[in-house]
C-alpha cells in the first residue's frame, strides 16, 4: 500500500497534501508538535472512510533525536514511502536556540530536511515511484552565509526561512545527484494564506496578518505542486508558483551542495 510521510502536515499545505493523498489511497503519516491537529486530522479521515490509513506522529523536528525517532517510526510502520513531504517550519523573530544549542530555524527548516531525506532512503527506494517535495527557496533565499550558517550575527527576521530555503536548495540539489532514483521536487509555493506558525514581533506580526489575507488559497498552491509530484523530471525539479524553472543556477550549484553536505556531516558528528 502507498505512504506519504508528510512534515507540517497539521497545518496549511502540508495538511491540504494529506487529505489529497488520503483520497488518492495513501496511508498517511503527518508529523507535528500538536495533537490537538493530529487528532483533528484522524477525525475528518474518519468520516471519509479513511481513518484506518490515517497516522499521526507528535514530534519538535527541531531536535535531532526527534528527526531519529520518526525514521525509527518509519521504519517500523511504513516500509515503503512514495512520498516524502518536508513542510514543517516555525519562524521566529528572534533568533533562538534549539536544547541541541542549533539555531532554530537551521534546525527545523534545513538540518531535520537533511536527516529525514538521507535517513528514510531505504523506505523511498523500496516504493516504485518515490519523490520527495522539499519547500525551499528555489533561488529567492538570498546569498547562503558560509561563514555564518546557524546566523549567529545580525540576525535577519524572516529572512531566516529564505535562508534555510537557500539550504533546502543545495540539500535537493546533492540528493539529486546522489540519488537519481528518487525524484527530488523543491517548490516555492509563493505567499499563501496559512497559518503561519511562529513567534513575532509587533511589526512583522501586522506584516503576517496581511499575509494571511492576501495570500493565495492552499487548495492553489496544492494544485499548483501537484502536476509536477505527479510528473516529476528525471533528477531535480524545481517549481517556483507552479512553473519548472531551471536547475543549472546558483541556487543548485553542485560545488555547494557537496559543501554543505559535508560541513553538515561534521555539524552532526560532533553533536
Ligand atoms: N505559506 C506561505 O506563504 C509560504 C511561502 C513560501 C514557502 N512556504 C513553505 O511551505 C511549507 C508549508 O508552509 P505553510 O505555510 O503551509 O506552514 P504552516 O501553515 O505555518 O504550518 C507549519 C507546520 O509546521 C509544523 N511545525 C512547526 N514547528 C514544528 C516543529 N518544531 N516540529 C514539527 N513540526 C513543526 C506545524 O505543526 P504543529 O502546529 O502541529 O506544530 C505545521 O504543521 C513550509 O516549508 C514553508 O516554509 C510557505
């Protein structure tokens, strides 16, 4: 039976990827912090007939322990993963430090994307067709900071996603290469009317509020990724609102990738 195991699937897009993949006939494991949306997720599958291919896992996927404690739960309950979402992000103003002393953002939006892409290999190269949808910045995340990665000095605000989406690039990129068996898909959904989930300062909370209403519909960006999900390219896939655009960029500039790779390795090691 297909899975998807979808990161930030509570909430916003991931959670609109879910009952999708739901309908199609996916078993589907959402990971979040909130049981309360776990529980909401089992409920509406439920009265869609669904309930027995609804799974949810509470996890803070900004502690490495916990990114090994869900590939452990894979593992154990799905063994072969079609699809593989990494939405979960959680901004804040603020720069703050996660209990394994990573910056926040790094942790949650770029260091648990790599953990979970490289550690659940085995169960995507078990499925027959296996993607794995990264939201990165698809070259609107601005300069990677090489000296500076976990953004230690003048911290940027929200910045800090466009940044870890410039990492989620480099992630996708390398994985592509290594692995031209499993389809990697990094998408920019463009603003979208989510719930933002974060922590904000006065001004940026006005900003967010604006956001919240201005930004295009989920059930748009949902239609928007899922032709290329659907479809994907041999090797990597970038999608920026819809629209493949090219690879042979900065943004996926394979030097880099190995770059980041490799200092992330270490970053890890001496954890
Ligand atoms: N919305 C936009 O305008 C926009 C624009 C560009 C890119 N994107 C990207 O699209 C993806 C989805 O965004 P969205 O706006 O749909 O998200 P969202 O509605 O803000 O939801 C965030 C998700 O992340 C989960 N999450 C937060 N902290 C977590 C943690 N420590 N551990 C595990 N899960 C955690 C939340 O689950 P709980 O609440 O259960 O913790 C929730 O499911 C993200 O990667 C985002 O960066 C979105």
């Amino acid at each position: 039976m297909a899975a998807a195991v979808i990161t930030g699937g509570t909430d916003g897009i991931g959670r609109a990827l879910a009952t999708t993949y739901l309908d199609r006939g996916h078993h589907v494991l959402i990971v979040g912090t909130d049981p309360a949306k776990g529980a909401a997720f089992r409920a509406e599958a439920h009265r869609r007939g669904a309930g027995e291919r609804a799974h949810f896992l509470a996890a803070d996927l900004s502690l490495v322990a916990e990114n090994r404690r869900l590939i452990d739960h894979v593992a154990t309950h799905h063994p072969a993963v079609d699809l593989l979402v990494l939405g979960a992000r959680y901004h804040r103003s603020t720069r703050a430090e996660t209990a394994d002393g990573l910056e926040s953002n790094f942790a949650l939006f770029y260091l648990s994307r790599h953990l979970l892409s490289h550690g659940l290999l085995p169960q995507l190269r078990r499925a027959e067709r296996p993607v794995v949808l990264n939201f990165g910045a698809v070259g609107q995340g601005g300069p990677v900071r090489w000296d500076d990665l976990q953004l230690r000095r003048d911290y940027p605000g929200t910045g800090a996603l466009g940044h870890g989406g410039a990492l989620c690039d480099l992630l996708a990129a390398h994985l592509a290469h290594l692995h031209p068996d499993v389809h990697q898909v990094v998408n920019h959904p463009g603003v979208t009317a989510t719930g933002f989930a974060g922590e904000y300062d006065p001004a940026t909370a006005a900003h967010v509020d604006r956001l919240r209403v201005h930004g295009k519909p989920v059930s748009t960006a949902v239609a928007q990724i899922l032709p290329h999900l659907d479809a994907p390219g041999p090797g990597l896939t970038a999608v920026l609102e819809g629209r493949r655009v090219r690879t042979d960029t900065p943004a996926f500039d394979l030097v880099a990738a190995r770059r980041l790779h490799a200092v992330t390795e270490q970053l890890l090691a001496a954890l």
